[in-house]
C-alpha cells in the first residue's frame, strides 16, 4: 500500500484553519474556481518571467508548452505512456548495484548486498554535472549558482556532449519501502502487514532506505552507470554529524557515546548554490515503536505522531535504537526529522543535520538567493492542518562559507501565517518570543520541537505542505495535496472533504528576506475535472526558467487514470500532460540537466508492489516484482524538456 500516514493529523491547536482564510480571501478576490486561466490576470502573472528576455538566446518556443499531451484514454495500465513528442527510457531500479560489477539484484534482497545496491522507495533527487563549463571556462563556483549568471543557463545547451550535459552525479532519495514490497510478506488477521522476523531482515529494511549517489553517463543517447569514485549509500546505520543550534544539546542524548546513526524516510530534495545535495526527512516516526506496553508519549512525541507500533515495520523488535520505550535510547526520535546536507563530490564527508532548519516533516526544501546574498530555504510539514516554514541565513553565504561557516547553521527559522486580504506574514520562531519562552528553555528546543512553536505564534494549518519550488521572478510555489478531513466546503476547496489538492504561489518581501508576502491561489485542481487535463493531487513541483511549472501527482487520478506529470504556462494557463506511470504507483523526483535536454523524474512503488499489477521495468508477466526505478525523458527533437 502507499505512504499515507501523512493524512494523518498530529495537530491539535486552534489555529484558524487555512479554509477559512480562503473562504474570506477568494471571496473578496472573486476568483474563479479552476486557477489557471484566472490566475494569469492576478499580480502573479503581472510578475511572469519577462518573455523579451528569452529572445536573444534564440530558442524560446512559439508556445512555452508545445507538445502533443497523452490523452487520459492512454493513461491507464501497468506500463507508462509519454507524449508523442517525447520518449523514456528506464534507469537505476531498486536493487541495482551502485557501481558496475557490484551485487546484482535477487529477490528478496539480503542486508549485506542492499547496502551496495540502489534503495528501494525511488524520491527527490538532483543531478550534479561533473566537469562542468563553469569551473573549466569560467572559474564559477559551480553550475547551481545561476541565477547570477543567467548567460551559462541558457548557452549550456551549446556544450552538451562536452561539459557535464551527458556526465554526472544523481542524488536520488529512497523514501519507504514496506514490508510487503520489499520482503513479500503477507498480511496479518488484523489487516497488518506481517514484520520482520529477525535482525537480518530489519537490517535488509533499513539498508533499502535513504539516499544514493551514482555516477551516470549518456552515449549514444543512452544513460548508463559507470564505475565512480563517488558512489555511496547513505542508509539507516551510516555515521553522520550534527550541526548548528541543537547538535550540542541534550536533546540528541550522548553524541560521544552513541554516535549518531543515519537517515529515513528521505522524501523531496533541494540543493545549495555551493553545491551539495539536501535530503529532508519527511515520517520518520513510523520507524518507531515501543516493545514495553506500559510506554506512552510525551506531549512532544505525540505532535509528531509517534505511537506504540509506528507504521508496522517492527523495526523496535529487532533494533533497541527504534524501540521508544529502551531508556538507553531515549533521544533516539529526536535525531531525525531534519533537513540532511551532503556532499556528493566528497564520499568521506559524512552527511550532516543542520538543525537550524528546524525538525519538522520536511517534504523538501527549495533554496534561493535573497537579498544581500543569504540563502532562503522555503519547507512544506507533510501532513494535514501542518506549516509552511522558511529559513533565511544570517549573512551573505560566500562570506560565511570564506570564514568557515556553514550558512545552513546561523539564521533564523519563520513559520507562515495567510491573512484575509492575500498577505502574509512570517512568524519567528524564537526562544526571544516571550510565548514560546513560557514553553521552552532554549533555543535548541525550540527547533526541535518546532511544530509546537509553531502552533503558539498562530501558524495557519494547511492541507498538507509538499514540495516547494522558486521561479526565477522571485515567486514561490507550494504544493497542498489534499486534506479529506475538510468538512465545509469553500470558493477555494468546493469539495468537502477537500480531495484534489490546490497549488499556492505567493511573493515574499525585499526579495525572500522580508517578513510580508502576498499570496494566490494559482490552481485548484478540481477546477480540471471535466477536462482533458484534470489531475488531483498535486505533489511534486519544480518551476523552470522559462515560465513553465511542471507538476507531479500522488493519489488516485480521475477518469482511471495512473499518477502523472503535468507542465502548465505559468502566464497563459495552457496546462498538458507529459507523462503517465504505472499501476499503483507514484510520479515522484524531478532534476535535469544544466542544457534542460535531459529531464530525470522517478516512478515510486509500481504496483504498490505487487505483481498482478504490474511488473515495471520488466515485461508483463503477471510474476516479476516490480521494481522503482529512475525514468530518464528527453523530446525527439532534441528540444527543452516541458516545452
């Protein structure tokens, strides 16, 4: 079955739900039910990319979207459909090994050969050029930092086969995988999935989940593995460090005595200007649970959804880390839950848990550049009625990288609050904040229990925070999935309860760093029912340079269609769909290569893991396990993906 214990709800306060904040602000605005085509008339589309801007680089299309879309008729099955304009092509499945000649896949997997094969549960993930025209050429930091050198972006595509555009590094995230997929293991009387029944098993689970990096090139239009210095799993058992405010503090217990052990449930992504890889812990709590009976959680574990069996792995049976009711383990919970940095050109650098971020459900976080030069990390809380969050850095992040310190380590973390007039404001969640004061002592303890501060400043309790992606006007865009537990329907969410999911855009103040922000909602989805193009439960999200949005799905799509990917024209609401996936699976990950040829998405438990569904990427026979996998897609003529 799919990861929906993020439908959850841990939030408990009584904070005025986002519905009603859009009931009063729709109403005022008269918008229109649907978004896109309105949506371009509101002061979002009055700050689209300036399209005289692509004129001189001499390819920007007649149309921003500009290919055949699949025809929900074409949707549906256990194999994916593309545009006629396009094609796909299958890389990295779960079980591969991480370099050329390592252990090949064998059904069930063993803890040993896991942890040096691709993890299972395929997520977020960015691909990282090596020898990339900006360091040869130019002597830029590297290729992320573009926004300040628009010239590299837009001529990159004139080095293609040279410099980076078919060799790189992909970070890819491994999100879950359940007992049932990774094991086959049946279902109990009670309806639960049956557990792991010794440590070997535990261990193979936890060695399927967390992150990958490979080395990958394209020859003869074909992207392949090749041998690499770089490749490495960073799974559930492998060191890693702490910084910032909380890494000193009680609350991680004895680092010295028990170093801290790895990371789980990696969801979305985002990457740093200086170039490394952020992996974002989104439900680590069903990783938990508790073998003593007499156990309960502390106010803080309950706001994090933390309870006796967790989501059924039975990790606790096996591994005392995981089992929150060992006194030798107490502080084992709150080492997870955070944002994850590292470095993918340097394998013997451990990853690291910036705890200035906060420690939350991150979904992802999507970085940029704001005014003076400091970094603003934008954080949707994956679960019903949680946050919107935003970190911005201390100080310019080359001066503080110069002095040796790490910009995701000194600044300050805000919570959003929607205002009826379709402002905003950002909330600092601060120990200096004499509420938040009244229930914490420190700092560190403000971060990381950060949904409780949230809630006492009066953060708005959204549907369901997801991805979140920067255009290159400065506008930001979040993903809310759904929230079925919605009871009064609204201008904004007709339905009640609310299952299609909306987008919302909004514009910060002094260029990210300010405390006010203007929001729209840029589109409801059950504004596309009826139509060619309707999807559902928006999930993934990236924003391109040229004004395209391109959209993922997660959850059951109307007219039996599979989950999707979608590109809308930010400024005239022309919305198609690209790319279709399998039965029970999820569309999920998107990164491209600088010259935006080579578009890499994934396809997240195909099936749901079972056979009779579909046995993606092998050939239907009704017997193979399907398998996760990376699906690489680039257009026939050789053109910008999504255009």
């Amino acid at each position: 079955m799919a990861n929906d214990h993020d439908n959850e709800i841990c939030n408990k306060s009584d904070n005025r739900p986002f519905n009603q904040v859009l009931e009063t602000n729709i109403s005022r605005r008269k918008l229109l039910k649907g978004g896109l085509a309105t949506a371009a008339t509101t002061f979002l589309a009055g700050q689209s990319v300036n399209a005289t801007s692509y004129k001189k680089y001499g390819y920007k299309p007649k149309n921003l979207v500009n290919f055949e879309p699949v025809a929900i008729a074409d949707g549906s099955g256990p194999w994916p459909n593309i545009s006629s304009d396009y094609q796909w092509d299958v890389l990295i499945p779960w079980g591969e090994p991480i370099v050329p000649g390592g252990p090949a896949f064998n059904y069930p997997p063993n803890s040993r050969d896991q942890a040096k094969q691709i993890g299972i549960g395929h997520d977020g993930m960015h691909y990282f050029p090596i020898k990339s025209l900006r360091k040869r050429r130019y002597g830029w930091d590297n290729y992320n930092d573009w926004d300040d050198n628009k010239d590299w972006h837009h001529n990159m595509h004139k080095y293609r086969r040279r410099y980076g555009n078919s060799h790189g590094l992909l970070c890819i995230n491994h999100e879950f995988g359940r007992n049932s997929h990774i094991f086959g293991k049946g279902v109990s009387s009670n309806g639960d999935e049956n557990q792991p029944e010794s440590l070997e098993e535990v261990r193979t689970s936890q060695h399927a989940h967390g992150v990958s990096v490979v080395e990958i090139k394209e020859r003869y239009g074909k992207w392949r593995q090749v041998k690499s210095k770089y490749a490495r799993r960073i799974h559930v058992n492998t060191p890693v460090a702490f910084s910032g405010p909380v890494a000193k503090s009680d609350l991680l217990g004895d680092l010295k005595k028990r170093p801290p052990q790895g990371t789980v449930n990696n969801c979305a992504n985002g990457f740093t200007p200086w170039g490394t890889y952020l992996t974002c812990e989104e439900n680590f709590n069903g990783y938990f649970g508790a073998t003593n009976s007499s156990w309960t959680p502390t106010e803080e574990q309950e706001r994090y959804g933390f309870d006796d069996d967790g989501f059924n792995y039975g990790w606790e049976k096996f591994d005392p880390r995981f089992d929150l009711s060992n006194p030798d383990y107490k502080y084992e919970d709150n080492r997870f839950g955070w944002v994850v940095e590292i470095d993918p050109m340097n394998p013997y650098r451990k990853a690291v848990k910036r705890t200035a971020l906060g420690r939350v459900k991150h979904e992802g976080i999507a970085l940029t550049v704001g005014r003076g030069g400091r970094v603003v990390g934008y954080m949707g809380d994956d679960q019903r009625f949680d946050y919107i969050y935003k970190f911005v850095s201390a100080y310019n992040w080359k001066k503080m990288r110069r002095r040796g310190y790490s910009p995701l380590d000194y600044g300050k973390l805000y919570v959003a609050r929607f205002n009826d007039d379709g402002t905003g404001d950002w909330l600092e969640l601060t120990i200096k904040n004499p509420e938040i004061a009244k229930r914490f002592k420190s700092q560190a303890e403000v971060l990381t229990y950060a949904r409780i501060a949230a809630d006492i400043v009066g953060a708005t309790p959204m549907d369901r925070p997801e991805w979140t992606t920067v255009a290159p006007n400065g506008n930001v865009y979040v993903t809310l999935t759904n929230n079925s537990n919605r009871t009064e329907p609204n201008a904004a969410n007709p339905e009640a309860p609310n299952s299609d999911g909306h987008i919302i855009c909004f514009k910060d103040s002094y260029k990210h760093v300010g405390r006010k922000f203007k929001w729209e909602i840029f589109i409801l989805a059950s504004g596309t029912r009826g139509t060619e193009d309707v999807f559902t439960d928006p999930d993934g999200l990236m924003a391109d340079p040229d004004g395209r949005l391109l959209i993922q799905t997660d959850g059951g799509q109307p007219d039996s269609l599979n989950n999707q990917m979608l590109v809308a024209d930010i400024k005239t609401g022309d919305l198609r769909r690209l790319f279709t996936g399998v039965s029970g699976d999820e569309i999920t990950g998107i990164t491209m290569t600088p010259d935006r040829r080579t578009m890499f998405i994934n396809t997240q438990h195909p099936g749901n893991g079972d056979p009779a569904r579909t046995n993606f990427p092998a050939p239907t026979d009704g017997i193979t396990r399907p398998r996760d996998a990376t699906i690489v897609i680039t257009r026939k003529n050789g053109g910008i993906v999504g255009s």
